[in-house]
C-alpha cells in the first residue's frame, strides 16, 4: 500500500478531479513500463487501488485518493507510458474522476 499524497497530484477541474504522478512519485518509482490503469465508467474509491504500476525500482499499488467514476483516461497511456516519465509533472496525468 502507497502513500497516494506522495505519488498522486489532484487538480479539481470543471466537475471532476485530474489525477497525476507526481515528480517525487516519478523518482521513488524510477522508469515506468507498465501500468494498469481503470478504464472509462468504471468506478473508483478513495484508500483502494487506482492504479497499479511496474517500474524499474518498484512494482506498487497506487491507491486514489477520491470516490467516483473514470470519466477520462489520457490517451497518451493506450501506446506506452513515456508521458509517466516526463519531466512536465501536468503531462503525467492518469484520469479524471467524476464525484459521486
């Protein structure tokens, strides 16, 4: 179990919550290779898995840190995971999340 505060940034948008790596996430995970993200209408709970990734230092479950339904997953994510390792933390972002 992980520390969503020190992995995950939150940005409220119009109606929903962006969810994305943080840098220090990026650094205590090293170089993603693989995630295993939600998918669209699925629905996600605050303290329970959201994502769960492998990486060159780590495979971890990351966990959300807010309740709803994926409205959005970047696209980005469909071919490779190089947008998890960038060095623009706002590119880095994994899904939008719908509140309850």
């Amino acid at each position: 179990m992980s520390d969503e505060s020190t992995y995950l940034w939150t940005k409220v948008m119009a109606g929903k919550t962006r969810l994305g790596l943080t840098k220090a996430g990026q650094d205590e995970l090293g170089t993603i290779k693989f995630a295993h993200l939600p998918s669209v209408g699925d629905q996600v709970t605050a303290g329970k898995t959201l994502i769960s990734v492998e990486a060159e230092k780590a495979v971890s479950d990351i966990d959300s840190p807010v309740s709803g339904e994926v409205v959005a997953v970047n696209p980005q994510l469909n071919n490779d995971f190089d947008s998890l390792n960038s060095e623009e933390e706002a590119d880095a972002w994994l899904v939008d999340i719908k509140k309850a």
